[in-house]
C-alpha cells in the first residue's frame, strides 16, 4: 500500500500531462488543415470571397473536439486578392509563367487543461498554407 500511494500522484500526473499533450497534438492538427481547407476552397474558386473561404477554414477546425471557433483566440487571415510570386496583387487570369498564389494562415493559442509548474502553460500555433490557383 506504501508504494501505491507514493507512485499514484506521480502516474496521475503522468496520465493529465499525456491527455495535454495530445490535446495539444490533436489542436496543431486542427489548424494546420483548418489553413490547407481555407486555401484550397480559395484556390480553387470553391470560396470565391475571404470570408467564405474563412468560413470554410472554420469549418474544418470546428471538426476537432475541445476547439471552440467562437473563442477570439482563433484567428484565420485570408487575404482580399491573390497575389504573384513577387507579392503583387494578382488582377488579370494566372498561367502558368504567371501564376497567382494564395496564402491563409490561422493562429491559436493553446492553454493546457492544468497550470503545471515550471513548464510554459500556453502554445501559440501559426501555421499558413499557399496554394496556387488553378483557373
């Protein structure tokens, strides 16, 4: 019994900080297909306006559960035009020698379930696809 009771706190810990890691495994996931979502459904015309394809990004993160796309610290940035290689806006059709790129980055910030001691409690997840478009 002596044993059980000084290795349970140290196994319960060790199960919380493992469910925090993969939530935060699971929430870098969500993001980085939130961005690679919001991107293609812009590249590809599926979402012709930001805000579609925004909501599109959305949409795919809302799949994960424990992530609440009403929560201000999930932002999706996606840009009003797409733009060419050497940052200029994109204004006429893209071919091939020219084509145009779209770029949507979604950030998180991540706060573990337990303030634990000594280790930072939050994470900041950046993560931004470009896509080129195919019209």
């Amino acid at each position: 019994m002596v044993e059980l009771a000084l290795l349970l706190p140290i196994l319960v810990f060790g199960l919380i900080g493992a469910a925090d890691l993969a939530r935060a495994f699971a929430i870098q996931l969500a993001i980085e297909n939130g961005a690679r979502a919001g991107a293609e459904a812009y590249a590809i015309n599926f979402a012709p306006t930001p805000a579609l394809a925004s909501a599109r990004a959305y949409d795919e993160i809302s799949r994960t559960p424990g992530i609440d796309i009403n929560n201000p610290l999930l932002v999706v940035d996606t840009p009003l035009k797409a733009v060419h290689t050497d940052g200029s806006l994109c204004t006429t059709t893209p071919t091939v020698l020219d084509p145009c790129w779209y770029t949507v980055t979604v950030t998180y910030e991540f706060h573990t379930l337990v303030p634990w001691p000594f280790i930072p409690n939050t994470a900041n997840f950046n993560r931004s696809t470009t896509i080129r478009t195919f019209y």
